[in-house]
C-alpha cells in the first residue's frame, strides 16, 4: 500500500488549495492509499532560521513529526499558491528549518550535494493568478523551478510532476469544481505509482 504525504502550505483553511489537497488525499485513500494531509498552518513552530546555517536550532515537537512524516511516506504532494513569483512565507520557512542539513541533503566529498530522501516520488499542485504560458515564457518559471529543482530533487524526490491550477483570480465556480475534479484524478493515480524503487511508473499530467 503506498503512503501518501499531501502537505496544504496555504495559511486560509478555505482556500483553493486547501479544497485541492483534500479532494487528492479523500481520492487517493479511495484508491487504496494511505493519505496524510499536513496543513502547515495548523503547525506551531519559529518559521526563521535565526541563526542561518551556523548554529543549532532545535525543532519543534511539530516539525519532528513532519519529519518523521516524510521519512515514512512514498509520494510527497506540495500543495501551494504562488504568490509574488515565490511560495508563501509560510512554506519557506518550514523548509528553512525543516530540511536540514544531515536530514534531507548533506555535502559529498567533491562538494557535490546528495539528496538524502531519494526513493520517493513527489508532485506540486500550484495554483496561480497568471496563466501558465505568461509564467513559462515570460517569468522563467521562477516558482517551479524554485520548488522542484532547487527543493525537492535537490533533496532526492525523483521523479516530481507539475500540475497548475489557474488563473485563479476571477474564475468560475465551474473552473474550481474542475480543478478540484482534477486534484481527485490525480490523487487517485498517485495512489498507484507509489514512490520507492519498482513502483510502477506514472505519465506526467
């Protein structure tokens, strides 16, 4: 049975990113996966990292648990809004202070970083204002390459897939019941592919 970690950075409750991470995670357990939803928001920890990477900052009870969280899971599912080219500062810090140094990467020899969470697989579910074409051809993609380049596979998650939902801003309630229909679609295919070496490899939405 895989097991699944769908992690909701928005810091609304009734956002549409936290309707996408709940349609995917309800669709995945009906696929026969284990689905665990972490809302950050609900988390009580220090989002700075106050000392840089020079000192020690011990973690929250909270941000032990979300480690532990994804060690244990197959597939990784970030579910965030891209706001002002970036990711709230909510989901940064998170990663500032949870993906340490020694947990999730650490230095070979040669200097080279190893991504020390290889073995799963992880998807980004982004919801943006401006359409995609203007974001890709126009920005760079700052955002995804930000989270999947520099982020995930920088800590091993190999294979990560992109999906967008937008624009959001002035959409219809006919748009977000088919995002949301899509959020499930793609929550219960992830269910299948897993994430650990052997699963069964899944097309690209």
């Amino acid at each position: 049975m895989s097991r699944l970690l769908i992690i909701d950075a928005h810091p609304n409750p009734e956002s549409l990113c936290a309707a996408l991470a709940a349609h995917y995670a309800e669709a995945a357990e009906r696929g026969g996966a284990t689905a665990s939803v972490l809302a950050l928001r609900a988390l009580r920890f220090d989002p700075v990292l106050h000392q840089g990477y020079r000192g020690e900052q011990a973690l929250e009870p909270d941000l032990r648990r979300a480690q532990q969280l994804i060690e244990d899971c197959d597939h990784l599912c970030l579910v965030t809004p891209l706001w002002w080219g970036s990711v709230p500062a909510l989901l940064k810090g998170f990663f500032d202070r949870t993906l340490q140094r020694g947990w999730a990467y650490r230095y070979q020899d040669n200097g080279n970083p190893l991504g020390l969470l290889a073995g799963r697989s992880a998807r980004l579910l982004l919801t943006t204002d401006s359409p995609g074409w203007y974001l890709r051809l126009l920005q760079g993609d700052p955002t995804v390459k930000q989270l999947v380049r520099s982020t995930l596979k920088f800590c091993g998650f190999q294979p990560v897939r992109v999906t967008r939902f937008g624009p959001v801003h002035h959409s219809t309630p006919e748009a977000r019941r088919r995002w949301l229909a899509q959020a499930a679609a793609l929550g219960a295919r992830d269910a299948l592919g897993g994430g650990r070496p052997g699963a069964s490899a899944l097309p690209a939405a």
